[in-house]
C-alpha cells in the first residue's frame, strides 16, 4: 500500500481531534475525503505530511512507519501536500515559488517548470509576478504546481477549489487527471461532494475525527453521504 493510517489520533494540547483513522491509499488511486467544518480533515493531512508528528506505527508508507518523521522527510520521500490556504512565499514570483518545490525533492519525473507551465498556461505569463498578485486561483495553481516540482508519489490537496469561482474549480479540477497520468496518486479533502466523487475513486467521509464512511465513488448513494456528514439518517 502506498500509504496507510492505522489507528492514528493527533491533539492539539488537550484537545483530542483525531480518533482512530484507518485510511489507505494505492498507488495511482484518488481518495477523497469528505466532511463538514472541523471534522478533522486538515488535521488528518497534516499528521499525515509530519506537520503533526504522531507514532511512528500510525502512518505506513510503502510498509514503513512515517508517523514521527518531520514534514521535510515526508516530503522527500515523495508525500508533498497543496496546503489549505495556498501559503506560497510573498515575497517571491510565481517562477520562484514553484522552483522552491523541485529544491525539496530532486527525483526524475515527468514535473518540472516546462510541465507545470503546459499545465496551467497562466503561470507562464505571469512567471515574473510576486505570488500575492495574481488571483486566487491563480495562487492555487501556484500551490499545486509547487508541489508537483518535487515529483511526488502522492498529492495531498486541501480544500483547493475553497472560494473560487465555478469556472476556476473547473479549470484546477481539469488538472488532476493529468497528474494522475503522471502517475501520482492524489487525496483530495473536499467540501464540493459532487466534486469529490467526480474526481476520486473511493471516498472516505469524517466527522468529529473519525472516519464515517468509506465507499466506492461511483456506488455511494446520497443518504449514506448525507448520513455519515451529519450522523443522522437522511
Ligand atoms: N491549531 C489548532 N489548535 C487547536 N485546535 C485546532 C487546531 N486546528 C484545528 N483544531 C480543531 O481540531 C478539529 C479538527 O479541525 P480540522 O481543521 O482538522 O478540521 P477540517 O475538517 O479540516 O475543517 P475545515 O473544513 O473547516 O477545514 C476542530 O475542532 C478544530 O477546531
Ligand atoms: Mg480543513
């Protein structure tokens, strides 16, 4: 299995917001995870990339506990995450952002600046602006385009359509199959659900830190979505 949580709780001080999350993904494979407001997804991805370190045993790359690594050794081994709220460098361009990504990770692969700009042609013309600039979803493209610098294995997204217009989604949606074709595998955390299972091969819903359901996109019915977000029958 490319990645595997088994059991996997994470804190923040007293508060317990993670309860036992046993999730895997293969390779090539697109998750997503699904969930209302502080269900614990970003907690989830976030204990899963080292921002917060847990057990070595709670997270399994290829067979290997990663629990405890930092954020820069998960990254090098091919685990790179599009953060919630984008969080590219101000004071750098567009060029220089997604140049930071191939740094943290030098692998062949089929990303590089050439790759990233034929992907999301914007980028290119505006390779010279600070990142702070450009639109919001121009900022996110940024983002994802950083991250697939570093050629990784596994593409963990965070909310990347989160407040951009329809017509954005679309286009940074369209991106997603051609990363696969590049052979990632890919998690999305989404709030968009017709979005998610578009996209994803199986999804995983959460609420209040534990998984509530896990199904194959194309079998989930409505009520067992609508059920396992808010914990109630349809
Ligand atoms: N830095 C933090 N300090 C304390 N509590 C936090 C922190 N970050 C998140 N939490 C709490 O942990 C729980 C899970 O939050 P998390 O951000 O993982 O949820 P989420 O599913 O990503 O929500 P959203 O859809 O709003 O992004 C929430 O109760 C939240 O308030
Ligand atoms: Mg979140």
């Amino acid at each position: 299995m490319l990645l595997e949580t088994r059991a996997l709780t994470a804190s923040y001080g007293q508060f317990r917001a993670l309860f036992g999350v046993d999730i895997t993904v293969a390779a090539g494979e697109c998750v997503a995870i699904i969930g209302a407001n502080g269900a614990g997804k970003s907690t989830l991805m976030r204990s899963i990339t080292g921002v917060i370190r847990n057990e070595p045993g709670m997270v399994l790359h290829r067979g290997e506990p990663i629990g405890a690594l930092s954020s820069a050794e998960v990254m090098k081994r091919g685990i790179a995450m599009v953060p919630e709220g984008r969080k590219l460098f101000p004071s750098l361009t567009v060029e220089e952002n997604l140049l930071i990504g191939g740094q943290m990770r030098k692998v062949p692969g089929p990303w590089n600046l050439d790759a990233v700009y034929e992907l999301f042609p914007i980028l290119r013309e505006r390779r010279n602006n600070s990142g702070t600039a450009l639109s919001g979803g121009q900022q996110q493209m940024v983002a994802i385009g950083r991250a697939l610098m570093s050629n990784p294995e596994l593409l963990l997204c965070d909310e990347i359509s989160l407040g951009l217009a329809p017509v954005v989604i679309r286009d940074i949606y369209a991106a997603l199959p051609k990363v696969r074709a590049g052979g990632a595998a890919i998690v999305v955390v989404e709030q968009d659900i017709g979005k998610a299972l578009a996209v994803a091969d199986r999804v995983y819903c959460m609420m209040e830190g534990r998984v509530t359901l896990t199904a194959k996109a194309a079998d989930v019915s409505r009520q067992q979505i609508h059920a396992a977000y808010f914990g109630e029958a349809a």
